[in-house]
C-alpha cells in the first residue's frame, strides 16, 4: 500500500504504468486494482493530488500465458517478458552452465506461447509490449514482427540495430519467414 500510494502521488501530471511480475492468476490482478481504487479513494479524500496509472501484468509463467485472455479484462496492457518465459515453459535456468544450452528461444512451444500472448492482445485491442533479449535482438525481431508484435522494449544500446532491422524488412516478409518455421516440430529445425 506505501508502493501503490507513493506511485499514485507521484504519478500527478505523469504518465505513469504500474507493471506487476510474475503474474499467475486473474485474483492478483484484482487484489493489486482494489488497493489502487482504495489508496485513490484516500488521497481524494485527504485532498492530495495523484495519478491514474495503467495498471499491466507481466506474462512470464505458463500460467499467465494459459489464463490471457483473462487477464486482458482486468490489465490496460501486458508486458511479455521472453526471458522469464522461455526459461519456465522449458523448465531449463538460463543461469545454470549445466542446462543453459536447452534454453531454446525458438522452440515450438515458445513461439506458440508468444502467439498466443499477441494474439489475445489484438482480440482485445489493447497493448503487449515484448521485452527480454527477443526485443533486442536483430536475429529474433523478425519473427516477433511474423508473430504480430507492434510494440518491443529493449535495451537502450539496442535501439539503432533494431530500428535499422525493421526498416528493412517488409511484414509479408516477417509474416512468410513465421508461416514457415510454425509448421517446424523441432527447435533444430526451427533454428
């Protein structure tokens, strides 16, 4: 409650966004919006300026990935964090120099998982914003274009090759080289 307070009161005359990580269930959504109307109802009250933040949800778990379309009700927008994804839907930790090499951004189930996140967003029409390495990365924004992305968050010092990357491809070009490697059963081939 002293986060969400700090955050509306800071949030006066801003355009702020709340993002809540590690989502796994519509139930904490609600929870974290409640807090937010009850802190706003207070702060009007005691007749203190504060913002009306958008409130999103990471989808970083299998969980959130399976329950979407619910959560899109309750969120202004979401944010796909690939990074977290690809690790917990292939239940390897890209950490560990062990497993690191199954960490496979571009196995089947991955690719699926993002479609899937996209595509909800458009159903909706609102935003999903895709970070992680995949963002950032000149070798993977094309297929995240192919997959339906309009909006990536990368690293700072990856902007200039990203933004050159999607100046010189067309989407028909994104969306064939997706067409194609979706009918791939295998990372192997998908890669």
């Amino acid at each position: 409650r002293v986060q969400v307070r700090s955050i509306l009161r800071a949030s006066s005359g801003f355009s702020v966004d709340i993002i809540i990580p590690m989502v796994t269930e519509l139930g904490e959504m609600r929870h974290v919006r409640r807090i937010l109307e009850e802190e706003s109802r207070d702060l009007e009250e005691c007749g203190k300026a504060f913002g009306r933040p958008r409130l999103g949800a990471m989808i970083e778990v299998p969980a959130a990935v399976m329950i979407v379309d619910a959560l899109l009700s309750e969120c202004d927008f979401l944010c796909l964090g690939t990074n977290d994804l690809v690790q917990y839907l292939l239940a390897v930790d890209r950490d560990n120099e062990n497993v690191a090499g199954w960490f496979r951004t571009l196995h089947p189930a991955v690719l699926r998982a993002i479609k899937e996140v996209l595509d909800a967003g458009k159903r909706s029409g609102k935003s999903i914003v895709v970070c992680g390495e995949m963002a950032g990365s000149p070798f993977y924004v094309p297929i995240l274009i192919g997959l339906g992305a309009t909006e990536l968050s990368m690293n700072i010092n990856s902007l200039s090759r990203i933004a050159s990357v999607i100046s010189s491809i067309a989407y028909e070009e994104a969306a064939e080289l997706v067409k194609e490697i979706r009918g791939l059963p295998t990372v192997h081939e998908v890669e």
